[in-house]
C-alpha cells in the first residue's frame, strides 16, 4: 500500500491514509509512520476497526507496550484500556495532560481508537510542546532549561474519585506506593529528532524544583497557558473507528467534556518510552 499524508496545521497533525492498520506493518510502512510522527506530532487514521488485538499488536510495532494502573482494561488483552463514560469517571481527561509523565518512563506515544462516540461533541485537541518551546524568547528559553519539575499520580487521580470501593481503593493506595512524585526536566529533547519540547502539564506537573512556590505556581501558569495556545494546536472531530497516534514525548492533549449524557467509549494502548533529558 501507499501512504498518503495531507497535513492539517503548521504545528502538528496529518491524516494518514492508504493503510490497513489490521494488517502486520512492512519494514517500510513503519518507517514512514515513524516518519511522519517524527514530522507531524500526532497522526489520525480514518475507517480503522480495529479489534483489541489489531490495536495492540499495531502499537507493539513501536515499542512496548503499558498497562495502566486504574483505568479498566480489555479482559483478555490488557495492554488496551477502555475510557467509556457509562463505567468510568474520565473528567481527568478534560484538562490538558501528557499520558502518564509520573512513571520514571513516561509513554513514547499512544494509539487511541473510537467505538463509540456521541452524534456530537467529545473532540479530542492536541497541542505541540515543540512549537509552544520554540516560540518563547530566547531568555525564557534558557532558564527554562535549567530546571525541573515534580510530576503526581494523585493530581489527576485524586482519592475521592478514584477510592469510592474497597477495590478502587486497594489499587489506588498501591498506585501511589509504586509510582510516588517524582522530578523531570522542564524542557525535554527529543530521544530521536534532538528538537525541544516544553514538558510540563496541568495533568500531573504540581511545582517547578528550583523555585520558590509562589514563583513556581506563577510560572506554571504561564507555561500551561502558553502551550496550548490555538497556533500550536489541533483539534479533531472523531467518527467512529477513527484512530490518532501520537508522540507523548512532545505534545499533551485535552479531551472535550461537552457531550453528556451522551456515551463516548475510546480504547488506548500506550507505548512505553524512556527516561525524559
């Protein structure tokens, strides 16, 4: 097959199609997707149904593969976990967040699917740590990479949400155990193209180390604010078996609550990355 790639905004984003994702991916068709990720941020892929299975083995393609901690899994393919509106509380999706930055490796990327989704609402914006870095002044730049930031599971998986039954509670309390706060640089560089990425988010980042709280809390806010401004975003309308990849290592992305009580049921398999620098 051949890939075609129609790029949707200057900062990020492409639609990729003339690929069956089902199928095992050539040496060829995974370096061009590896290409375009490289060069677009976060890829979207129309008329994709995909099974767990499919999901799974065309993420595993790139790198191995994360269970999550809290969020439901698919019985028999538990590296896919399942955000559906009518079983979980997913508000920790509508705020604008990098996947899973409290593990010492946060993910290389994520493979999101749509089964179901409300007739409309529930988009799904992106915005690029690449482009947000690359616009601040060259002073702001330069400070910024002297410093790092705390990163907290309990920030978007607060205990009153997630603790309600016995169960939830037991895997909230060994979530914390296993995965306490922890430091990453604010400003991260690219594993593979060297570019760099603002790599702070309202999602996890509680303060930067270096600074005093009041000076942390305010430059936080700025960064938040900037990131995610309109020129460094996207933002996708999904249809029914549609599929986004994209890289975790320099963009967070902010899933739109403004469909209730409409059901949305989206299926993610992560990609394990390495240490952030």
């Amino acid at each position: 097959m051949s890939l075609t790639i129609t790029p949707l905004a200057p900062a990020l984003g492409a639609h990729i199609s003339g690929i069956d994702l089902a199928q095992p991916l050539g040496a060829t068709q995974r370096e061009a997707i590896e290409q375009a990720l490289l060069n677009h941020q976060v890829l979207f892929f129309r008329d994709q149904p995909l099974t767990p299975t499919e999901q799974a083995r065309f993420a595993a393609q790139f790198g191995d593969l994360h269970v999550h901690p809290i969020y439901p899994k698919v019985a028999d393919v538990p590296q896919v976990l399942i955000l559906d509106t009518a079983v979980t509380d997913v508000r920790d999706n509508a705020i604008w967040h990098t996947d899973v930055t409290f593990l010492p490796t946060p993910a290389l990327g994520a493979v999101l699917t749509a089964k179901q989704v409300p007739a409309y609402g529930g988009d799904t914006l992106w915005a690029s740590g690449i482009a947000a870095f690359e616009a601040l002044s060259a002073p702001l730049r330069a400070m910024l990479e002297g410093l790092t930031a705390t990163h907290d599971f309990t920030h978007s998986f607060p205990l009153e949400r997630f603790g309600s039954t016995a169960e939830d509670l037991a895997r909230w309390e060994a979530t914390r155990r296993d995965y306490p706060p922890l430091s990453h640089p604010v400003v991260r560089t690219h594993p593979v193209s060297g570019r760099k990425a603002l790599f702070v988010n309202e999602g996890f980042t509680t303060r930067i180390n270096e600074l005093q709280a009041y000076e942390s809390e305010a430059l936080l806010k700025l960064l938040f604010a900037h990131a995610t401004r309109p020129e460094f975003s996207i933002r996708w309308r999904w249809q029914a078996n549609d599929v986004a990849f994209w890289d975790n290592r320099v963009t967070q992305h902010y899933a739109v609550d403004d469909y209730r009580p409409q059901r949305r049921v989206m299926h993610r398999a992560t990609i394990l990355g390495d240490a952030p620098f």
